[in-house]
C-alpha cells in the first residue's frame, strides 16, 4: 500500500441507505503507530453528528520503534 493512499468509508443503514462517505487520509499517530484517520459532520434524522474513523495498522508501533533502533 503507498503513503499516499487515501480511504473512503461508508456510513449506511441497516437497510443499507447510504447517509456520509469520510475519507480516511495516512496518518502518523503520536504513540508511534501508523494509520489512516479523517473526520465529517454528517446528518442522521435531521440531526447533525461529528463523526470520525481511525484505522491502526497492527503492529506499526513495533516496526516504527525497531527502525528508530537502528
């Protein structure tokens, strides 16, 4: 996967009604690990809601902390 990559992430319904699209862009966490995370305001039954998604990849940290040791 590149650096660069950006995610899109669908927020729908049971039913499957699409209500937001959040795109999700690379991040670097503070506590070392890697990711991606983005944010929306979006609107669910005519109330507005902040929403967010962070996905963490599984075992950054570890990599992150090895190549800082070399």
């Amino acid at each position: 996967m590149s650096d660069n990559q950006f995610l899109t992430c669908e927020v729908r319904t049971i039913d499957g009604r699409s209500l937001a699209v959040l795109v999700a862009a690379p991040k670097d966490f503070a506590s070392g690990s890697r990711g991606f995370f983005g944010t929306a305001k979006i609107e669910i039954g005519g109330k507005r809601h902040q929403a967010q998604i962070q996905l963490i990849e599984i075992g950054s940290k570890a990599r992150a902390a090895e190549a800082a040791d070399e």
